[in-house]
C-alpha cells in the first residue's frame, strides 16, 4: 500500500487564503553582507544562496520496477559577492592571505532589508573561505565603474527561525498597512 499524495495540499491551502491576505514578494535589491560582526561593504550582487540535498539511489535485491532514492548529503553552492571597486582592501586581504597559507575562515550573514535598512530575513553561512578573486575588467573607451568579486567556499547556510518571523512580520505588516 502506497501513502497517498499530498500534492494538492498546498494549492488547496492557497485558495482558502482570502487575496486580500496574500503575503506580497519580498524585492531584493536592497541588501546587506556583514563578516564576522563587520559590514564588509556595500554590494551590489551576491549569488550562491543555494543549497541541495543530493539523492542516492538503492537497487532492492528482486526489486526491478524502481530504485529507492534515499536523502544524501546536503551540498551548497558558493557564494560570490561582488561590488564597485573602492580604496578599502578588505577583501582583498582576506583572500591574499588565503593564498599565503594564512586561512581564516569567517561566519557571516547575508541580509535582506527593508526600505528602512532593517533586516527583514537573512542567512547564516559558516567557516567561509575565499577561493576566488575577481578584479575590474580595464576598458579605455568604457566609462563603467570598475568591480570587484569574491568567491567564497562554506561549509552550510541557516535560515534561522527570528529571520523567518520578521520575513512574516514584514508581510503581514505590508497587508496592515495597504
């Protein structure tokens, strides 16, 4: 006997909701990265905010019709943060000290804020590694603000539960306050 699907739950969930109480989207443009307690700059793009749960297949012995697929190890992309090139080396440093067998690994957090420059959600990342840095592109016949990127290696993001509630609170409020 198989479970019964549940995959109609959520759709069925969403249409008890009345529209008036949808919680809108959460725009990410205006965003802040802080290393270990320091707000490390102003960026202008972060990617790598992803993370995936690898599958493992296993053959039953007899079993021919499928394979069972069993949760394995989580795996989570890097994370680049990349801004306009500035006089402050910070990153720079961090990443060049890398190189010289100097390793200092960082927790951080990657925020999302509100029009107020309140944090409204963010993820943890831990033991963070600079493994790549990327310098400006030289142009002569450009006038492009010149930009800088780091890549960083880490070892897993959180969601924490206080960020997850202000993310509610912050839509609830948007619906108040329409």
């Amino acid at each position: 006997m198989t479970p019964m699907s549940l995959n109609w739950l959520p759709a069925l969930a969403s249409s008890w909701v009345p529209a008036a109480l949808r919680l809108p989207p959460l725009a990410t443009f205006n965003f802040a990265v802080e290393i270990e307690g320091l707000l490390v700059g102003g960026f202008t793009e972060v990617s790598g905010l992803e993370s995936e749960v690898g599958v493992e297949e296993y053959r039953e012995g007899g079993v021919n019709g499928y394979a069972h697929k069993l949760p394995g190890p989580a795996s989570h992309s890097n994370l680049v943060l990349r801004h306009g090139l500035t006089s402050l080396s910070t990153l720079w440093n961090w990443y060049y000290a890398t190189t010289q067998g100097q390793i200092q690994r960082r927790n951080g957090t990657i925020m999302l804020l509100d029009a107020r420059q309140l944090p409204v959600m963010w993820w943890n990342f831990r033991n963070g590694l600079p493994v790549r840095w990327t310098g400006p592109a030289f142009n002569a016949t450009s006038d492009e603000v010149g930009a800088e990127s780091l890549e960083l290696a880490h070892e897993g993001l959180t969601a924490p539960l206080a960020s997850q509630a202000a993310a509610l609170a912050t839509g609830v409020s948007q619906i108040v306050w329409r």
